[in-house]
C-alpha cells in the first residue's frame, strides 16, 4: 500500500514561500500515476493545488499557477510543493496523494497523505 | 473559472436514502469528467469511495454507488449508517485540470 511522508515548515512568514515535501512509500514514483497536492483552509472546502509525472510533466490550478511550482525527485522516490508570495489565506492543512492512471486514463486520487499544518503568520 | 456545486447540506435517518449531486458550470457532467466522490471526516484525510462515476474501491461499502443524474454526477448513500455522517465531496476531471465540489455535510439523525 502506497504511503506518505511530508516534511516541511509549519509556519511560513508573508510574502515567503512555503515549501512541502512528500516522500512515497510502498511503490516507486516511476510509474503510469501521478502525483497530487490539494489543500483545505479551515472551515472551507478541498481544492486540487496541481499535479506532476514522474517525467516531469505538471498541470496547475488556474487560480495559483503564478505562485506554484510542483517538482519530483526520482532518486529519492519523492516529490514537491512550492508556493511562492504566501498570504494568511494560504493557511491550509495541505495533502500530498497519488492520481491513479492506466495506460488510457486517469481516474481517481486513491492514496492520501495524513496532511500538515501550514500557517502562515508573522 | 470552473465552479462545481453542490448541496450543502442534507439530513437523513439512520437506515434511510439520501442522494447528493454534483454539478458543473461548463455543462453537463458526463463520464469524461471521471466523477469522483471523496468522504473527509474531521481531523481525517479525504477517502476515496467512487471514481469514473460509478466504481468503487476495494475498500469502500456496497451502500454507496455513483452515478449520473440527468446533467449532474449523484452519490446515493443506501441504508444510511451514523458512521456514516461526514463532509462529502466530488470531484471533476476538465483535461488537465481537477476541480472538488463545494461539499455537502450529510447529517445523520
């Protein structure tokens, strides 16, 4: 069974960049699937930050493809989140999850990461 | 920009029926939008219950099923169970793009 491991800063000053890891175990990165943050602020509902392959290849929201980059590390089975000019409405419990894909489609976030706490707040 | 809604709340009574629906500001949902339908209980993370519109994970109950409704995706909760009463969430696939419903926070009483 796939999991996750997510390494970061808990608080993160305005203006700054907030920085997620997520380590994957149980399977390789290197694989058809691909690789997924969403986030939820507290008291609102989930949103889909963006998405990569293993080959690099990423998809982003619309909403914050300006401040977003989502990278991945082979070698280390893992991949990552950057978002840059972070305001208090990036506090977000924020996941790290695998999109499930054949060799036709995509269809389903199926693994999920605990999440972790980013505030941000001087 | 993209709005997928949802009801925002319902209440059902243990062991009843209760359906939640998903719908796109583009159009019609169909089943190249791969409807996925997610529970988030607090302090858990989202679960997985159906994706393509009407299959299910190993792991999820036979009393929830998927399906299109007319223009929307529909999860139907059967023989509710108070386990059961949790945030629910769609979500749709727009090449390249994800996008999560508004939610619906099903009430079990």
């Amino acid at each position: 069974q796939v999991q996750f491991q997510v390494s970061g800063p808990g608080l993160v000053k305005p203006s700054g960049t907030l920085s997620l890891t997520c380590a994957v175990s149980g399977g390789s990165i290197t694989t058809t699937n691909w690789w997924t943050w969403v986030r939820q602020v507290p008291g609102k509902g989930l949103e889909w930050i963006g998405e990569i392959h293993h080959s690099g290849n990423a998809n982003y929201n619309p909403s914050l493809k300006s401040r977003v980059t989502i990278s991945v590390d082979k070698s280390k089975n893992q991949f990552s989140l950057k978002l840059n000019s972070v305001i208090a409405a990036d506090t977000a419990m924020y996941y790290c999850a695998r999109i499930y894909c054949n060799n036709t489609a995509c269809h389903t976030i199926d693994y999920w990461g605990q999440g972790t706490l980013v505030t941000v707040s001087s | 920009q993209t709005v997928v809604t949802q009801e925002p709340s319902l209440t059902v009574s243990p062991g009843g029926t209760v359906t939640l629906t998903c719908a796109s500001s583009t159009g019609a949902v169909t089943g190249d939008n791969h409807p996925n339908w997610f529970q988030r209980k607090p302090g858990q993370a989202p679960r997985a219950l159906i994706y393509s519109t009407n299959n299910k994970h190993p792991w999820t109950p036979a009393r929830f099923s998927g399906s299109l409704l007319g223009v929307k995706a529909a999860l139907t909760l059967s023989g509710v169970q108070p386990e059961d009463e949790a945030e629910y969430y769609c979500l749709l696939y727009f090449g390249g793009l994800y996008v999560f419903g508004t939610g619906t926070e099903v009430t079990v009483l």
